[in-house]
C-alpha cells in the first residue's frame, strides 16, 4: 500500500505514520527527518536548506524531490511506504504524480489528520525540536504557510477519491485506532481490485 499523511505542523503525521508503518509493514518515509538528517551531518544539501527550515519556510521543490526519488522507488518495490511531510505544495504532488504514474508507484490513499491550529501551537511549544520548534513566531509562520501552501491539496487528494479525514485532536491511541481501521478497508478494497481479472 501507498500512502501519504497531510496535515499541519505537529498534527501528528509522525507520531502516526510511525506507528501505521510498523502496523502495515510499510517503510517510513518523512521529509522533514530527511532534511533535518542533511542539516546535522552538514552535507551541501544541508547547508542549502537550513536557512529555509529555521525561518519555518518550505524548501525548494526541487531539493526535496531529488532527495526523496531513490528512496520512494525503493520502497515501492518492497512492500509500500507511507509519505509523511510530502507533498507540501500542489506542485510537489503533479510533479511527484507524474513520475509515479510512469513508474507504477503513484499514492493510492491519502491521509489528511484535521487539528486546530490552536492546539498546533500547544504541541510545539511543548516539545521544543529544534531552532523551527523553539520560538512561538516561528510555529506560527509554519502553521501559516500549511495553511496557504499545504491546505489546497487535501481537495486535490478528495477530488481523486482517494481522501480519509482523521479527527487527529483527540489522544495518540485513538487516532491510531481510526486510522488502522481506515487502511485496513482500503487495503483490503486495494487487494480485490489488484485481483480483479483487466
Ligand atoms: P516536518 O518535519 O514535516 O515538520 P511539520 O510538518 O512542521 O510537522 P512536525 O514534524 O513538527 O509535526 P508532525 O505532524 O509530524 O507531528 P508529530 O508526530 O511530530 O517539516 C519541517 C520543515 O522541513 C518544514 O518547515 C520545511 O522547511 C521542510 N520540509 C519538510 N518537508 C517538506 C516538503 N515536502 N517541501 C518543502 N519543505 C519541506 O507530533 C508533534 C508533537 O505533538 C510531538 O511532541 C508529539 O508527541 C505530539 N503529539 C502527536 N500526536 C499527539 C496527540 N494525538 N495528542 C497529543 N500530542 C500529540
């Protein structure tokens, strides 16, 4: 199955995706670990992007499809993988349609996890990641940006049917009940259509 996880700063794509990897035996794939990884080893692609994620600002598009294409090819190929953190902007999800569909590893399911922006800021604060998570601007500005940038996508996705809505306020474990019980169907209607004779 392949899946991938809207929604705003601290909403819990990444406690969740976690969790739904282990869960389905799908491989975890999050930009922003990706990105972070880069910036802490002080690779070139980390020196480029640092200045972007401190400000709370998106990255180029193009760095973060460079970044992630080998990766997302290769899970495609051992069991599926859930998308955490991309695509951000509808740019990255044509772009990224494209060249799965080419390849055979286009998205099947979107997850779109709904949290109040009030209840955003209250995550951060209180978790405190690094120089993007320490100041109450800068979460703002995130939250911002998903809500201009990132926003548009979850009627791109809806319009493919292909759209869960998660009520992601409430604790981890219900959250996490919701959605195994979410993808468990969809596998399951992935699976016959799969068996279905073309
Ligand atoms: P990224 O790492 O993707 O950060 P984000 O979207 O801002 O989201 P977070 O990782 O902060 O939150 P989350 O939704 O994963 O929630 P989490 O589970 O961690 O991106 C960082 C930066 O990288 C971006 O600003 C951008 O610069 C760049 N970037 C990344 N992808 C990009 C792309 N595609 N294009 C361009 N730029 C890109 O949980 C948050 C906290 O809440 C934790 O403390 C957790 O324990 C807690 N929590 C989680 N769920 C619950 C719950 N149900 N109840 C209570 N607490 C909870």
């Amino acid at each position: 199955m392949r899946v991938l996880f809207i929604g705003g700063p601290g909403a819990g794509k990444g406690t969740q995706s976690a969790r739904m990897a282990d869960f389905f035996g799908l491989t975890h794939l999050s930009s922003g670990d990706l990105l972070r990884k880069h910036v802490a080893e002080g690779t070139p692609l980390g020196q480029r992007v640092k200045d972007f994620m401190d400000r709370g600002d998106l990255v180029p598009d193009q760095i973060v499809m460079d970044m992630l294409r080998k990766p997302v090819l290769a899970a495609s190929k051992t069991g599926g993988y859930i998308l955490d953190g991309f695509p951000r902007t509808a740019e990255q999800a044509a772009a990224a349609y494209l060249v799965a569909s080419e390849l055979g590893v286009e998205v099947q399911v979107a997850v779109h996890l709904r949290v109040d922006d009030r209840v955003l800021v209250e995550r951060l604060m209180g978790r405190g990641r690094g120089a993007d998570d320490n100041d109450r601007t800068v979460i703002e500005h995130r939250i911002e940006v998903y809500n201009k940038q990132t926003t548009p996508l979850v009627e791109y996705y809806a319009v493919r049917e292909e759209l869960i809505t998660i009520d992601g306020g409430r604790s981890v474990d219900e959250v996490s009940w919701d959605l195994v019980s979410a993808l468990q169907s969809r596998s399951v209607a992935l699976a016959a259509r799969a068996a279905q004779p073309s």
